[in-house]
C-alpha cells in the first residue's frame, strides 16, 4: 500500500480509497494502481471479512489512464507494442482480475466521473452506488484506442450487447440518472450522503454468516462462465459444505428462537 491509497477496516468491512485527487485518481503513473494491488493483496485471503468499498477522495472516482503518460509514452504506456500488451497483463487487468475473483462482496461508492478504465473498475464490483456527481463512460475510441481494461467484456453483461455498443463505440458518457436507469448503478444519493449509505449496504450484509457470503460470492462469479449443469454440481457442493459449518447451526438455531 502506498500513500496514493488509504486501507481502512471496521468489523468485517475493509475500505480502500483512492488517494490523488489532484489527477482525478488516475489509475496509472499516480501510484494508485500499485497501491490498489498491494491493498488487495493485503485482504484478499482475510477470513475476518466479508465486504470491500472502493472509492475515490476528491471529485472523481477515477480518471483511469494517465493521458500525460500516454502522450509521452511513459510507465505501461512505453515500448514495442508487446512490451505495452505485457505492461498492460501485469498491472492494469491484474488489477481487474484480482478484484473480480476476490470472494468478498465488493460495492463501488462512485462519488464522481468513473472514466475508462475507472469505469471498469467500478463496474466489476458487485454493487454500485453513486452519487448524483458520478459520470460513467468508455470514451477509448475518443483517443484512437479500444476499451483496453476489460470494459468490452463488462459492459455487455450490465446492459445489454446493443446498449453497450453504442456507448463504446460513440465514447460518450453516462449521467448519474441514465446509469441508474441502465443498470450500471443500483442507486444514487446525494454527494454528502453517499458514504453513509454504502457503508450501510455493506454492515447489512456484513452481519450475514461470513463463510456464506463468500461461498456465495463465488457461485456468483462462477454462474458467469460455467454451463447449467455443472453449476448445479458446484451450487451442490458448496451447499454441502455450508451445511457442516457452525455458522450454519447458530443461524438456524438463531431463526428458531425467533420464531418460538
């Protein structure tokens, strides 16, 4: 973790906050992305939790890439074209693989413009909640370039294959009503309301059984690319499993008592 990020944990609820608001918390040449990936690291395996926030400090959840960067062809931006494919797998999609197959229940409190790859970021979280401030968009065809952190794959699956290409291939973005409306956020709030209502999703389902919501988290993530029939042997399987833990016996008895 760098100063360019702030980990903060309460209970079973880690938070991280990009930290450079004075560059719109761009993911590259900022120290952000790398200290996202060393927070992450940090989290990813701790039993003790069950919920991540993600959120920006200033106006702006992301500005995604550093266009300086691109401009002088600087960080993951420099070199042969493969060397940029391979700057490219190690940094910014590691960062979209790492919080994808995280088995936390992630919630992205969009509190301003989330661009490229900042609106991917956003968008591979679980839920999203933004404020009125938020604008969302893929404006890479804007600068000569393809969605290049995964939004091609993420956006058809939220809206719709139709939808998605229209807003990728005219780059424009999405005001806060619009990406309500779209199903690229679940809600909006005011700007000094948003934290207070994510953090009350999140200690919501931070209070369901721990070990469930992770196992549940991943039948989610799996429920992406595995045909019917062996998700229900999987869905199968982690049921058997939940079925041998405490937890599982303290809520039942729990639900009993409450209805005696």
């Amino acid at each position: 973790m760098t100063d360019a990020t702030i980990l903060s944990v309460e209970g079973r609820i880690a938070t991280i906050t990009m930290n450079r608001p004075e560059v719109r918390n761009a993911l590259t040449g900022t120290g952000v992305l790398d200290g996202l990936l060393s927070s992450l690291e940090g989290i990813k395996d701790d039993a003790d939790l069950s919920m991540l926030i993600l959120t920006g400090a200033g106006s702006a959840f992301s500005a995604g890439g550093n266009l300086k960067d691109m401009q002088a062809g600087e960080g993951i931006f420099e070199g042969s074209a493969g060397h940029i494919a391979e700057s490219y797998r190690e940094s910014v999609l590691r960062l979209m693989r790492t919080v994808a197959d995280l088995d936390l229940v992630t919630i992205a409190a969009i509190n301003g413009p989330a661009v490229g790859g900042g609106c991917d970021l956003a968008l591979i979280c679980d839920l999203r909640v933004a404020s009125r401030a938020a604008r969302l968009g893929q404006p890479a065809v804007n600068l000569g370039l393809v969605p290049g952190d995964g939004g091609a794959w993420i956006l058809p699956r939220i809206v719709g294959w139709q939808r998605a290409a229209e807003l990728i291939f005219t780059g424009r973005l999405v005001e806060a009503d619009e990406a309500v409306a779209l199903g690229l956020v679940l809600e909006l709030t005011e700007p000094d309301m948003l934290m207070t209502r994510v953090d009350d999703l999140a200690r919501t389902i931070a209070t369901k059984p721990p070990h469930a919501v992770r196992l549940t988290k991943r039948l989610l993530r799996h429920a992406r690319t595995t045909d019917f029939d062996a998700f229900l042997d999987m869905t199968a399987a982690f049921q058997a499993i939940a079925h041998h833990t405490q937890e599982h016996r303290d809520a039942i008895e729990a639900t009993l008592r409450q209805e005696s």
